[in-house]
C-alpha cells in the first residue's frame, strides 16, 4: 500500500526525530586478521619448542627423519592450533595462505626470521612495518624510528591505512608532538628529543616546577608577592554558598556543603557548628541537640492519661491501648463501658406533672 503525499510528508518530521541505527561492529582490519594469525603462530612455536616427535627413540626419529624443530610435522601440531573450529574468518584465511606459511616454514625462516615483516607486509602488503602507514608503507610524521617524536601516536602506523599525522600525548602538541601545551614546560629539548613537563597546579603557563615560575596564573588563583597562591573564595563578601550551606575551600576552587539538618544556617560540618538551631532544637555542650519536650517540667501533653513520645525536633501525644480518645481526655476501658451502659435521663411527662 502506498501513501498519499500528504500523508508521506507527516510522517517526515516523525523519521528525522528517530535515533540513528547502530553502527554494525567494526570488522577488523585485514591487517589486523593478520597480525593475529602471525601471533597465534608464534605462540604456537613456543607452545612446541620442548616437543618432539613422540616416538620411543627421538634420536633416531631426528637423525632418520629430520629434525623435530623444523619438521613438517611440528608445523602440522602449530596450524592444526592456529584457529577455533567456530571463527570463520581465522580458518578462511589460513586456508587461503596456508601454503605461504609452509613456504616460510620450510624454506624461507632462515633467511626472513621475523614472519609478521615477510608474511604480512612483504608478501600479503596488507600491513606496514612499525613507523610507516598507508598503502606504500611511509615514514609517519617524526620519521620511522621516533614517530612523533616520540610523544604521540601515528595515525595509520603499522597498516596501510592512516595519513600519518600525529595525535599527541597528554602534554604535547603541535605537528611532530615537539611543543608543549598550556600547563606544560619545555624541561629538555635537542635535535632528537622534547619533553614536556607538568607545571605546578597553580599555573597555567610556566618555565619551571614551582608556584614561582608560573607565567599566569590559573583560575582560582592570584599572584601574590611572585607566586601565584590559592583565592579563598570562602572568604568573600556575599558568600558564595546559600544560607543553608557552608563553604569549603580547595586548591583552585570550593565546594558548598549542606549544613546539618539542626541547623539555621552554619559555618562548617556537624551540629557543631551552627550559628542557630532550629525549632526543636537548642545548644548544650556547644553543639544543638534535640529537646526532649517529654521531659520537661511543663507537660507537653495535658490530656489526662495521655503518653508523651520525643522525637527528633518534636514529639507525639498518644493514647495508651484500649483508650478511648476524646478531645479533653484518654478514657480508661472501664469508664469508656460504664458510660455507655448508663440509659440516658429521662425527663417527665406532662401527665406526670
């Protein structure tokens, strides 16, 4: 069925609202399939280093036959571990290579020692050697030894994809990762190498280590006699927190903090330290505590019989179980009975009078 154009074009807005679709899990790269395999290979070689062929007389099965560490059948026992019956992608690849990999193994492991270098960037060329990128396998940015200086990361490095810029580490910037960013100093730099340096939190430009060499100052903090101090933003006038609220200084900033529930505004943590106490409340032993009215020589509850609870700021006045409420007293059970059994009086009839 197809709809009306109008129709169509209501529903248009509708679609735009919609979340995005999830992107499908990214596959990996096929130099990155490769470079596991050429890993699951190596491990293999160590897992069979100490092996041999199994038979009753290994010396003569390696005289006879060959040597065991460089025999087909050691090569058989590390394939045969190379991928999970399940992973399809690490089985059709071996498939497709497996006689690349008999060919480094029997002939070529010699000459070529490092096989992720012969098999996966000169032979398959669907990776790059450590330091270059793309599909021609360049010199990243900084050079193929150092990459960015050292201090960042090439983009592409080791697969043939990438444009070889740098993304700096933490500290560093600029487009060989030699320059140092806000909050950093210069502590070493030549020909080869830069380092940055962390400067002290209070600056936000520096040339050394300490709260002297800053440039400027951070925010939160003031130069004061060459070197740049904490502002106590505390201190201010009005104060930064609301009447509910304390202030607490911290290097470069604050935080405000709830005072205790006893409290009418405080100056700092706990019942302590409250500048009044709230209804319910008041001060002994330099701190607010509750007020047991129950306790007090003026009853809290006047009714007669009736139990008196403190709680927390206040407290509850409570007929005891089997009491009758009434509004100017706690009736006891028996009283409650006698009362209700009692015919009501009864006036005289004009005959009678």
């Amino acid at each position: 069925m197809r709809l009306p154009r109008r129709a169509a074009l209501g529903l248009l807005p509708l679609l735009l609202l919609l979340p995005p679709a999830p992107e499908a899990a990214k596959k990996p790269t096929p130099c990155h399939r490769c470079r596991g395999l050429v890993d699951k290979f190596n491990q293999g070689m160590v897992d069979t280093a100490k092996k041999n062929f199994g038979g009753g007389n290994t010396a003569w099965e390696e005289k006879t036959l060959s040597k065991y560490e460089s025999s087909e059948i050691r090569l058989l026992e590390i394939l045969e571990g190379l991928c999970e019956s399940s992973d399809f992608e690490c089985n059709q690849m071996l498939e497709a290579q497996e006689e690349h990999l008999e060919a480094w193994w029997l002939q070529l492991k010699s000459e070529y020692p490092d096989l992720f270098e012969w098999f996966c960037v000169k032979t398959l060329k669907v990776c790059c050697s450590p330091g270059t990128y793309g599909p021609d396998c360049l010199a990243c940015q900084g050079g193929s030894q150092r990459p960015c200086s050292g201090n960042g990361h090439c983009s592409g490095d080791g697969s043939r994809q990438g444009d070889g810029s740098c993304r700096c580490h933490m500290g560093y910037q600029g487009p060989l990762c030699t320059d140092c960013m806000d909050g950093y100093f210069s502590s070493l730099r030549n020909e080869t190498h830069s380092i940055c340096t962390a400067c002290d939190e209070s600056c936000k430009t520096c040339s050394g280590l300490t709260n002297r060499d800053c440039g400027e100052c951070e925010v939160g903090w003031v130069l004061d006699e060459g070197a740049c101090v904490d502002v106590d933003e505390c201190a201010a006038e009005p104060p930064p927190c609301s009447a509910a609220q304390f202030c607490k200084n911290a290097n470069g900033s604050y935080t405000c903090e709830e005072c205790d529930s006893s409290c009418v505004g405080c100056t700092g943590e706990g019942p302590g330290n409250c500048k009044e106490c709230i209804s319910g409340y008041a001060r002994e032993h330099g701190q607010c505590a509750d007020v047991d009215e129950c306790s007090l020589a003026e009853k809290a509850c006047v009714r007669k019989h009736e139990n008196c609870y403190n709680t927390p700021g206040s407290y509850v006045c409570v007929c005891p179980d089997g009491f009758e409420e009434t509004e100017d007293a706690c009736v006891p059970p028996a009283e409650a009975e006698a009362t209700e059994g009692e015919s009501p009086t009864q006036l005289p009839s004009r005959e009678d009078l």
